[in-house]
C-alpha cells in the first residue's frame, strides 16, 4: 500500500489528500460524540481528559517527531551517499589518464557505468527496490580494466593503487545506495502511528467546549498537523520512489563533465 500510493499519486495530491483525510475523520468522530453525549457529561470530565491527552499528546509526539527525525536522516544520507559516488566515479576517471592508452578502456567502461547507473539502475530501484544486474557487470569490467594494466613506473603503481581503492570505494557506495533504495518503516510502526493519532485526536473529543465550531477548529488543526507529519514520513520512507525521490542528478552531471572532455572515447564498447 505505500509503495502504490508514493508511486501512483502525485505528492501534493498525497499530500493533501492526507491532511484532508485526517481532517474528515477527526471532525466525524468528533460530530458523532457530540451527538451521543451530552455536553454537561462532557464538561464534567474536562480535569481527567485535559491530564490524559497531555500524557499521550506528549508519548505521540516523541514518536512520531523521532520517526520523521530517522526517515529524514535515511533520505539525507541516501542522498550523500549518491553524491559521493558521483565524485568518486570522476576522481577515477580522472586517475585513469595517468595510464595513457591503457587507461582508455578504465575510461570507457566507467561512462558505461554511469550512464546504465543512471538510465537502467535508477528506475530499476525507484520501481523495484533492487540493483541493475547490467549495471553490476558494467562495473566488473572497470575491475576487469584495472587488473589488466601493466605499471611502467613508481608514479603509474601509486595511481594503480589508488584507482582500486576508488573502484572498492564506488562499489561500496553502490551498494549503499541500492540498499538506501530498499529501507522502509516496518508494517508495526506505521500501526503505532495510526493507532497513537486515533488515540491522540480522539481524546479531545471529550473536553466539554460549549462553542462546537470552536471545538471542531481545535480538532481539525490537530488532526491536519498530523496528517502532515505522516505524509512527511511516508514521502520520505522509500528515498528514490515518488516526487520526492532522490534524482540521479549528480551522477548525470558528472556524465556530463567526462563527456566534455575532448579526449573521451565513446561512451559504449
């Protein structure tokens, strides 16, 4: 059911949709306690409720505030990481020219790399959650390019050494953000979330407002406050699906910058 909703409902009609919701359903529950109990026993009760709904509006808040804290702080460094790999794919690009003609291929295959990253892979995780299996031998073959080498000097092995450490890092990074692409909030925490709002905004109905619009104000700012906070969470849970996915950006515009050089060879074998 997330997965469909980030995919197949643009994020200000979720977003709205969302607070819209939350808003129906607070005013109905409220309309219908106020239709099923008098006012007089609503107002009776009003020290008891005021002391409850403080102790669970403040246990709501701290989980849903730490579960907006820990998607924002996954989709912000899913985004770094995708970055990294970006500066890391032209550092060694850019290292690969110490071997003169050897390094050509080392160059080629990592334009190949990036742009299946970016035209193959990227979708692959924004629909799928997973990696490209192309993509994964496109990157075995700039291993494959490296290994191949033959050194003619001290200078050409300090580069050599440095390129497999950043061909290590790139997969490492690659990974990271393959797994970035597949992190969620489990099925049981969406369920506390839920549970807590009904729990949360229910418990306002049973403060005796004589003024009922000025009751069901109160209620429709609360609920639509939390139904602002889950959209937050729920846009965010899955970093490359949705609007608000994070965008192979950095990688096309590192794509662009190797492919401005002139002595790039072609971008395909």
């Amino acid at each position: 059911m997330e997965k469909f909703l980030i995919d197949k409902v643009p994020g200000p009609a979720l977003a709205v949709g969302f607070v819209a919701i939350a808003i129906g359903l607070g005013l109905l529950g409220l309309f219908v306690v106020r239709r099923s109990v008098a006012l007089a026993t609503l107002e009776q009760h009003n020290d008891v409720a005021g002391f409850i709904l403080a102790v669970v509006g403040v246990l709501y808040a701290v989980i849903l505030g730490f579960v907006v804290v820990i998607v924002w702080e996954q989709f912000d460094t899913a985004q770094s990481n995708a970055h990294q790999e970006a500066i890391t794919l032209e550092t060694l690009y850019n290292n690969s020219a110490a071997f003169g003609q050897q390094g050509r291929s080392v160059q080629r295959d990592l334009v190949a790399y990036g742009t299946s990253v970016v035209e193959q892979e990227w979708p692959a995780m924004r629909d799928h959650q997973r990696g490209d299996p192309e993509t994964d031998d496109r990157l075995d073959q700039v291993w494959a390019d490296l290994q191949s080498i033959h050194t003619t000097g001290p200078d050409q092995n300090a580069f050599l050494s440095s390129s497999i450490t950043a061909v290590d890092q790139l997969e490492q990074e690659r990974d990271a953000r393959i797994d970035d692409s597949n992190r969620q909030l489990p099925f049981s925490l969406w369920a506390v979330l839920l549970i807590g709002a009904v729990i949360t905004v229910g418990f306002t109905y049973f403060f005796g407002v004589s003024h009922l619009a000025a009751h069901a104000l109160m209620v429709a700012a609360l609920s639509a406050m939390i139904g602002t906070a889950l959209f937050l969470a729920l846009s965010l849970d899955l970093p490359y699906s949705g609007d608000l996915g994070i965008k192979p950006t950095p990688i096309e515009h590192t794509l662009l910058d190797l492919r401005a050089i002139p002595t790039l060879p072609p971008p395909s074998r």
